[in-house]
C-alpha cells in the first residue's frame, strides 16, 4: 500500500512543477501551437501502449520478453509518427540517411 502513496505523492509533486513551469513560461509560449503540434506523438504513443499492453498479455514476465516489448514499442512508435507523416521523424531519418551515405 506504501507504493501507491509513493506513486500518488511522485505524481503530484510532478504536476505541480510542471504547472508552476507553466505559469512562468505562459508568456513565451503559445500553447494552443504546442498542443497543437503533439497531436502526432500522442496518437502514436496510444497506438504504442496499446501494442505493447496486448503483447505483453501473450508473454511471460522475463528479460527476454521486455525486450520484445521495447522493440515492439519502437517500431510501433516510429511506424505511427511514418504513416502520419510527421516532420521532426523525417528530419531524423534523412540525416540518419545522410551519414550512412558519407561513410
């Protein structure tokens, strides 16, 4: 039971330093754009937990089978941002492309 009030007090103390974050940034960012622009990271990061959760039901608890759940989740992370044609994972794969190509 411990490890739920542990949980709980972590959460909340995480929120309420992003809140105040929040409050001191609010007149450097637009954050209607920012939420905007994470549109894309949220769907694939629901498309991954929901890929990963519904292997991890088919697997034992071991190292090896985490390790399958890791790179699923990649693959199911990257695949997601790909077909939504996101801009910042193009960007990584064109200079990933490039220093293949120079050496």
């Amino acid at each position: 039971m411990e490890e739920c009030g542990a949980s709980i007090g972590t959460v909340i103390a995480e929120l309420t330093v992003t809140f105040i974050q929040i409050y001191f940034v609010r007149n450097d960012f637009n954050f209607k754009e920012v939420i905007k622009s994470g549109k894309n990271y949220l769907f694939a990061s629901i498309i991954m937990f929901i890929g990963c959760l519904l292997i991890g039901k088919f697997l034992d608890t071991s190292l090896i089978s985490l390790f399958v759940i890791v790179v699923l989740g990649v693959a199911l992370y990257g695949i997601s941002l790909i077909i939504l044609k996101d801009d910042f994972i193009f960007e990584v794969l064109n200079k990933v492309k490039n220093k293949i190509k120079q050496n």
